[in-house]
C-alpha cells in the first residue's frame, strides 16, 4: 500500500505539468493502494472526495499546484491513520503496563522491545510473566530479560495469575516500569476476559494496552472494539508493521475506533519498536522523511557529541568514509538501510538503486574489512583511490577488486543523493509544509 502511494505522489513530483488528468491519476492509484492495503472502501471513498474536494477550493499563492496536492494528501492521510498521538507519560513509580491480546499478536516479544525502548531512556525496568496457559511463554520471557539485562519475575509452576501476582507485588517498588505479559486465546472468550478483568483489578495498572498484528486489516476495528468494551483498553501496539501490505487497514481501523495506536514494531529485532505519530509515519511512508527519529535512533546508539557531529552532515549531504565506517555497527543496530533512508527528507521519494536499499548484514561486514585496509587519507578523500591502490586494499582485506569498487560506488551514491536532497526542491517543500525534519 505504503509504496504504491509513494510511487503515484513520485510521478506528480516529476510531472512537467500537473492538470486535472494528473491529479485525478493520482487520486486513483492512491484509492487503489487504499483498497489494497485493507483500508475500508466507505473511509477510502470518503478520503478520495475530501482530498478532491479541498484540491478545487484551496488556493494558495505560496504553493505551487504540485506543492499543493502533496500537502494535502499528506494531510488527509496523517488524519486516516490516526488524528491525536497516543503518548505514555509515566508519572508515577512503579508504573504498570499490561498487555492483552490473542495468540499469535507478538505480545512476549513486544513485552522485550517495550522494555529495551525505555530502559534506553534511563528508566529501570522488569518483566512480569502472568501468561500460565502458553507453556512456553515464561522461558521466552525470561530469555528476553536476560538478554536485556532486566530484571524477571514469574513461577512456571503457577497456574493462578493471581498468586503471582501477590508473590512479587512488593518488588515491582524498586522500578519505574513494570512490563506486563498476559495469556492469549485463539479468540476474545468469556475465559479470556474474565482472566485479564481479574489481573487488572489486582495489578491495577496505569495502562492496559491492546497488542494486534498489522496483517489483520479491518479486522483490526473489530477486534480493537471488543477488547474495549470488554477490558476498557488504554492504547493499541500494531506490531508486524515492518511487511505487511495491510498496515493501513489495521491503522486506520484503529482510528476509526478512538483508540489511540501508541508503539507499532517495526522489526523482528528488540530495538524495532517506535512511539506512532501519524504525521511522521505518512512523512516516512510517501517519501518526505522524518529526521527526528532517525536522530533519536542514532542519539540512543552512539554518545551525543558524535550523534550531532553525524547529524549536521547528514543534512549538509557531508558523509566520508571515516563516517561510515565509524557507524556501521550503529547502523545495524539502527535497522535496515532502506528504514534509515526513509527517515531522510527527499530520499523516499527518488528513485533509489535497488543495490543500495539492500545491503545486508554480510555486506556491511565485508566493507568494514575493506575499509580496515585503507589509509587514513583514503578514508576521508576515497576520490585518490585508484587502480594500484584498490588492489592493495583488496589483498590486505582478504576481499576481491570487485568488492572494493562495490564500496566505492555505494559511497559514491549515497554522496550523491545526499547533496540533491540538501540543495533541492524537496527540502524547501519540507519547511513550506512544516513537516517533520
């Protein structure tokens, strides 16, 4: 869904001229990826005619008609997907979150990542394990803390939430945050409900939120709807957000629905979990950016002065070698390559080389290797390295001519792109909108 919007708002960006016929194509593909994407057709027929109808009255001096469409699609869209930002404040200790949801949503893993997300905050963290009905939800929780280095409590001989519960309550006074795994069932039963209506008025927590997985689509309202007249839910987490075409379905039914989406999970990984705000994700998804995460995620993998050193070259389109060598393991620990490129202002919206988006794990290791052979002047002017010296590079690193050049031209496209976005159109189109950078 998310990239056939993108590639039907590209085409009106490199219009020579944008008329009727162009903005009613776009609106068509954008109904198309809608459809797709599990969006309802009464709320996708709805945003067709807002987007249309405010296009015919709105008329700006400021803003071209091309600037104009985009701003508006950008924000109808951000208003679909969620109009308020749910936000946890955590104001008092222990502050206690419970998850629900059915079997198969990701509750344990999201417990893990919930916890990773503040414990990187400087908040002191544990898990509690109330899920007596998975067999193996206990030695997965406990897997996760220890990996986390977080503290763990549950009893896999108990079957009574309850007595777990009571058995701990007065260690859950030495943390800030106390993250909650409840049992699931295959589907939202008087069991089910009775069980997570006794946890809460024993556990009392100050949130109680929902865990679905995004490739429910518009099954997403129903189900968000039945967990809250039944247990009266604080917020959702949409997890699954990383390749599901039905993200916008599950998104926006949620919307639909007044619940408010307050994590979705990006990624299989602890760390691939971010708040939701509708207006920095529809920025991200159709190609505009957004910055400030992308400058949260690499404040919480490298120490600050190195993260603003990092960060003003990325908006100067500043990087040398030395850079990306220094950040490779950072990235990693960031996401994927193509998730750090979305957050990019302008970048989402080119046309990238295939090649570039897909370097994976592997490949970023070879080129650290590579790069552990060059000189210091080769690291920060790569234009001096020639035939003579791609092979020295190549001997030393244990790696092939090819391999060298590979990196070379990588560097040389992610340079390139960067100076377009840093002197181009788009990023004057970012500041006239507002939009997040």
């Amino acid at each position: 869904m998310f990239e056939s919007i993108k590639e039907a708002l590209r085409k009106v960006i490199t219009a020579g001229y944008v008329d009727e016929k162009t903005i009613e194509a776009l609106l068509s593909e954008i109904h198309n990826a809608l459809i797709v994407g599990d969006v309802d057709v009464k709320l996708a027929d709805e945003l067709i005619k807002k987007i249309r109808e405010r296009i015919k009255k709105e008329k700006t001096g400021v803003l071209s008609v091309r600037e104009q469409v985009i701003r508006i699609v950008y924000e109808e869209l951000s208003g679909l997907l969620g109009k308020e930002t749910g936000e946890i404040k955590i104001e008092k200790k222990p502050f206690k979150i419970l998850l629900v949801g059915l079997f198969g949503c990701g509750k344990t893993t999201t417990a893990g990542k919930i916890a990773k997300y503040y414990q990187k905050r400087g908040y002191k963290v544990c898990l509690l394990c109330l899920d007596t009905f998975r067999p193996a939800a206990y030695d997965q929780l406990k897997q996760i803390a220890t990996k986390l280095n977080v503290a763990f409590f549950g009893d896999e001989r108990e079957r009574d939430p309850i007595k777990i519960i009571e058995k701990f309550r007065k260690e859950f006074n030495k943390y800030d945050i106390v993250i909650v795994d409840s049992a699931g069932r295959d589907a939202l039963n008087s069991e089910l409900i009775d069980e997570i209506k006794k946890i809460k008025s024993s556990l009392m927590p100050e949130e109680t939120l929902l865990v679905i997985q995004a490739d429910l689509g518009q099954m997403a309202r129903m189900q968000a709807s039945a967990f809250n007249d039944a247990l009266k839910i604080t917020g959702v987490i949409v997890t699954r957000m990383d390749g599901s075409a039905k993200g916008g379905g599950a998104l926006s039914a949620c919307a639909v629905t007044g619940a408010k989406v307050i994590f979705i999970g990006t990624g299989e990984h602890l760390e691939d979990l971010e708040q939701y705000d509708a207006k920095k994700f529809v920025s991200r998804l159709i190609g505009l950016g957004d910055l400030e995460t992308l400058i949260q995620k690499i404040k919480e993998s490298i120490e600050e002065e190195k993260a603003k050193e990092i960060t003003e070259k990325v908006e100067k389109g500043k990087i040398t070698l030395i850079d990306l060598y220094e950040q490779l393991e950072s990235i990693n620990k960031m996401g994927s390559i193509s998730k750090i490129i979305n957050m990019i202002p302008g970048l989402g919206m080119l046309n990238l080389p295939k090649e570039l988006m897909d370097i994976q794990e592997e490949r970023m290791k070879l080129y650290k290797y590579i790069m552990d052979s060059m000189t210091k002047e080769e690291l920060e002017n790569p234009d001096i390295i020639n035939l003579d010296r791609i092979k020295r590079i190549a001997v030393g690193s244990g790696t092939s001519e090819e391999d060298v050049r590979e990196l070379l031209s990588r560097y040389k496209q992610m340079k390139s792109l960067m100076k377009r976005i840093s002197s181009g159109n788009l990023k004057k189109l970012m500041k006239q909108f507002r939009l997040p950078m």
